[in-house]
C-alpha cells in the first residue's frame, strides 16, 4: 500500500499493553472477550442465493479474527425469509443452516476471537427486492420512504410469528456453538419501525406510548431468554438518537437519547446483557456510517436497484441528472458529519447509556485512534468500541495498536466506497487512493475469495461413475 509510512511511523507510542485500557478483557454475564475492540457488523453479498453461507463469507471473517479483535458481530443474518433484505447474505432462518455457522465459528475460534451473531429482521426497509416476498412486515403500512418498498401492517399473529423467529434462530445460534446474539434494533429494520415515534402509526398495544412502540423488542428479549436460557449472551443494537428529520426538517425527528435511555433500561431489566449505540432512522443515513458522500459514486452502482421498490427509479435519475443530483448530495452532506466529526460520532449518546445501565456499551462509529478508543474507555464513555469500516481498510488494526501505532500508516478515509459498492461489488475497501495500483486493490477486494469454494482437493472426492 501507498502512504506516508515513514512519517506515521513517528506517531508510534510505546505502551505497555497491560496497563493499556484497550487491552484490558471485557466481562458480560456469560462471555469475556480478550480487548476492547470489536468488529462492528459489516454486510456482503458473499452467500448463496437461498440464505445458505458461503465460504467467502467464512474467510471475510477470519480477515479480523486473524487481526485480532476479541470478537466479530456478523452482519445482518435474517431470521425469517420474510425478512431478508437483498438476496445473498447468509441467514439463520433455517435448523439446516446451523452446520455453517458452527463451522464459521471453529474456525473463528482458532484465533482466540468470540463470534457474535446479528439476528436481523428488515421489516419495511430492505434495498434489493429478491423473489421471495412483495410486501414487508412492519409497524405501519406505509412504504419505506428511501426506496418506496411496500409494507403490511403487522397482525398480532405476525407478531407471535416473528417472535417466534427471533427465538428460534437464538437456538439455532447456541446450537452451532457460537458465543452470543445481537438483535438489530438499530438502522431503520424492523425494530426501530416500531420504535419509533416518527414510524409507527399503531393504535394497539405496539404503538403509540414508548412502552407500547417497546413491547415486540422486549417481548422477542422475553422469548429469546425463555429458548436459551439466562446465560447465553445477548445484546441490543439500537439507534439511540434517530436524526428522522434529517433530510426533511417538517418530518418528526423520531426518538431522542432520552427516550433510548429508557428503552435501556428496560432491555437491562428484561436481561439483555449489552447495548451496542448506534444512530440512524434509516441505513444509510448522514450520520451513520458519516463520512463522505459522493452522488457520483452512488450513481455507478444504483442501477443495481431499479426495479425495488417503487421510488427506486425517481432515485435512479435524481441521482444521474445534474442539478437533481448536486442538490441531493449537498441536502446529505449538510446534514451529515464533516470528515473531522466522523471520529466517536455517537460517544455522547453512549455516555448518557452508560449512565443510566450497569451492563456494558459498546459503541460504533469512527474509531481508528488508539489514544481517542483509549480516552473513551477511560472516561467511561463505554466499555467498547464496534469498528467497520476502519477494519475493512486495515483488518490487522488491532495488531497495529499492539505494535504502538495510534492509527495505521494508510487509515480509512471514510469515503464510503465500500458502502456504495456493496450491494453491486464484492465487499472491500475501494478508496484506490489508498493502494500503489488498481490492481493491488482488485487483489485485496478479491482475495475475500481465497481460499476458493471448490479446490482440487474437493475434486479428487467427487464420486465418478466407474467406467
Ligand atoms: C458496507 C457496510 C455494511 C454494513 N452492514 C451492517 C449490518 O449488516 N448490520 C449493522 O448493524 N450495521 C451495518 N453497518 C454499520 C456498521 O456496523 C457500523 O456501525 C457503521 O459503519 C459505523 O462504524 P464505522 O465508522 O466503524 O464504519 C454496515 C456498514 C457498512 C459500511
Ligand atoms: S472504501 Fe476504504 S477508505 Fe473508504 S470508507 Fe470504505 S474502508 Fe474506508
């Protein structure tokens, strides 16, 4: 990689790592991880097209096992079919699936890395509509107002059976050995749906109070702790701040940190055992993953999605078509973080957590400097960090930290390629600033590949019919 090695090289601090606050283990109820530093969730269309994993998926995870982070939070695995957001990532909806995610989590495991499983349910919001489902499942029966993808107002038995999806797939994670649950109450799927003040519109016991828009989440807590018990590990991804309003200012601004607070507090009492802070009423948002963003990099792959959703097309051509596209992209920036906010973006609502709950935060968003992830935990701002993108552009970080680096000699610049480039492209970093050619970024975006699915080895057991 290109780069001004030798002058970062200057940034290096030499810390004994046993008194570094980064490198201290970090106890939950049932789980300790070896260092404060987590992979934060990252989705890739590595998987098969029926939800079944890949082994590109299993060699993109062991990229931060190997790097040594002290545990992995997968990405966005469905629960449920009908909760599938694009086709293509590996899902947990089914008791035949398990195999996988036990193998994925050996093979997590051989590097001293806990493995961590997102169960995710997309409600309304999704981006690629697939084959499987026309409407999706939500609080409302309004369309999503990004891609304009149709939505059906839940029944109660919906709820039971979306519960039950929520509970069966925590078995199915025990199952295959892995060590804990993340359930996605964060980003705009399904729970914030219904947490929200500006989304859910229900006149029944899931709308209208905050304890009522709370009730599915801390119903699917219920159950899932009734499936697996008291001691299998178990945290909430939440956008503790929605910033609804952010790119129409007569919108309501949805919850604030202070309405999260509570729904903390709640899920503390109902057993959860962590809170991972995030923000956004939507995926993607102007805050979250914040950083840049370039309509002309949008543009190149949003022909991906023409055909999901009934405003995908407005947006198609908005994005293409000069001023439509200058305007879209300055309203976004305006009310984004510039580049040199982007760093611990969401740290003050996970101090106002951590305030008011006594089990462990962790927060995402912009952390790539040891002494800014060092000064978070010791302000106790949280226990944790959740890292990305930062890891997709340097997945040995963690060892650059070990080795005195404050941050690596050739950083994430928070472009938000990846994020653009992930629902056409495989997963990776695409800042070619960042790299000597083109080709050496080709190579790091598709060494995800290798070792291959199917080698000379696999050949050589194929049974052939004897001549
Ligand atoms: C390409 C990409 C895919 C993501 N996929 C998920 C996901 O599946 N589930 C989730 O909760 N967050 C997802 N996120 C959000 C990240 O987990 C993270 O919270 C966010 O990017 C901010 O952290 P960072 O600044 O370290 O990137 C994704 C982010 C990116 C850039
Ligand atoms: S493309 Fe690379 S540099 Fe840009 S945000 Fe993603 S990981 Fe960071």
């Amino acid at each position: 990689m290109c780069g001004s090695a030798g002058a970062l090289l200057q940034q290096k601090v030499w810390a004994p790592m046993e008194a570094d606050s980064i490198f201290q283990p970090l106890p939950f109820h049932s789980l300790t991880l070896r260092n404060r530093i987590l992979r934060a969730n990252i989705a890739g269309r590595f998987d098969n097209a029926d939800g079944s994993g890949n082994r590109a998926r299993i060699n993109w995870e062991l990229k931060f096992a190997k790097g040594g982070v002290g545990a992995i939070i997968s990405a966005f695995a469905p629960v449920d079919v009908r909760g599938r957001i694009v086709p293509n990532y590996a899902a947990i909806d089914r008791d035949e699936f398990v195999p996988f995610w036990r193998e994925l989590g050996r093979q997590v495991h051989e590097y001293d890395c806990k493995y961590i499983v997102q169960l995710a349910h997309g409600g309304r919001q999704r981006d690629i509509r697939g084959i499987e489902y026309a409407k999706g499942l939500s609080s409302t029966d309004k369309p999503d107002p990004v891609h304009g993808f149709e939505a059906e107002r839940m029944s109660l038995q919906d709820i039971h059976d979306v519960t039950r999806s929520f509970a069966n797939a925590a078995r199915r994670a025990r199952e295959a050995g892995l060590d804990g649950i993340e359930i996605h109450g964060a980003n705009g799927y399904l729970f914030t749906q219904f947490l929200s003040s500006a989304i859910n519109d229900r006149d029944d016991d899931y709308g209208g109070s905050l304890e009522n828009r709370a009730r599915l989440l801390l119903e699917v807590v219920q159950a899932i702790r009734s499936e697996v018990g008291r001691d299998f590990h178990l945290q909430v991804k939440l956008s503790t701040t929605e910033y609804a309003n952010v790119l129409n200012p007569w919108a309501d601004r949805g919850n604030t940190i202070e309405d999260s607070v509570k729904v903390c507090q709640w899920l503390e009492a109902a057993g959860v055992d962590a809170i991972h802070v995030s923000s956004g009423s939507m995926f993607a948002h102007p805050r979250n993953p914040a950083g840049s963003f370039s309509v002309k990099e949008v543009a190149k792959t949003y022909d991906t999605l023409l055909g999901s959703g009934r405003y995908a097309f407005r947006n198609y051509v908005l994005f293409q078509i000069w001023p439509f596209n200058a305007l879209f992209g300055r309203l976004w920036r305006r009310q984004g973080l510039s580049l040199d906010r982007v760093e611990g973006a969401n740290l003050s609502d996970a101090a106002a957590v951590k305030q008011a709950v006594s089990i462990p935060v962790l927060c995402t968003g912009g952390f790539q400097r040891a002494s800014l992830i060092r000064q978070a935990l010791d302000k106790d701002q949280c226990d944790a960090v959740t890292i990305a993108r930062p890891l997709v552009a340097n997945n040995d970080l963690v060892k650059m930290f070990e080795q005195g680096f404050d941050q690596p000699p050739v950083p994430c610049t928070y472009c938000n390629k990846c994020l653009f480039n992930v629902l056409k492209n495989p997963l990776g970093c695409y800042d070619e600033s960042r790299y000597s050619s083109h080709q050496e970024m080709l190579d790091q975006i598709m060494s995800v590949y290798d070792p291959p699915s199917f080698s000379s080895a696999d050949n050589d057991q194929i049974e052939r019919p004897s001549a």
